[in-house]
C-alpha cells in the first residue's frame, strides 16, 4: 500500500517551478527559462496551458505579474471584438 506522505513528495516533484519572465523598458518580454523573447500571447498560451510564471520589470525588480495578466485580458477582448464586429455577426 502506499504512504500518503510520498504521494506529496511525489506531487510537490511534478510541480514545475514558475517560469520567470523579465519586461524591458522597450515592453519586450524575456523568457529566462527559453532564453528568448515572447509575447503577451506566448503568455497567454502558458495561462491556458496551466503553466505559472512571474513577471519582473527588468530594472527596478518588482513583481509586475497582475499588470501583465489585466493587459493579456484586456487585449483578448480587444481582439475578440474587433475580429467579428457584431453589424457582421448578425444575420
């Protein structure tokens, strides 16, 4: 039978550390795991695929996350509603 102690550490094992993305003054977003630049719909893409990660402002250090996470919701809708216009929906 197995211990219940090692289905946590087995859990805790799987889990994959955040990845840690940096925002730069000129709003480009770096990928320290990938060492390359992504976009808000890479982001996105982790959001959706269920992937954590943390965003940094590159300079100053803070945690700009939820600044970044309203920007990506914000542009979805943006872009949802100008990709089918509702004169053009309506039949």
């Amino acid at each position: 039978m197995a211990d219940p102690a090692s289905k946590e550490t087995d859990a805790a094992a799987t889990q994959m550390p955040p990845v840690v993305v940096k925002k730069y003054a000129n709003r480009r977003l770096y990928n320290t795991e990938s060492s390359s630049y992504i976009t808000l719909e890479n982001l996105a893409d982790m959001v959706r695929g269920g992937r954590d990660f943390v965003v940094y402002d590159a300079k100053t250090g803070d945690d700009i996350t939820r600044g970044v996470l309203t920007q990506i919701i914000v542009e979805g809708r943006v872009r949802a509603t100008t990709c089918c216009p509702r004169t053009s929906c309506a039949s």
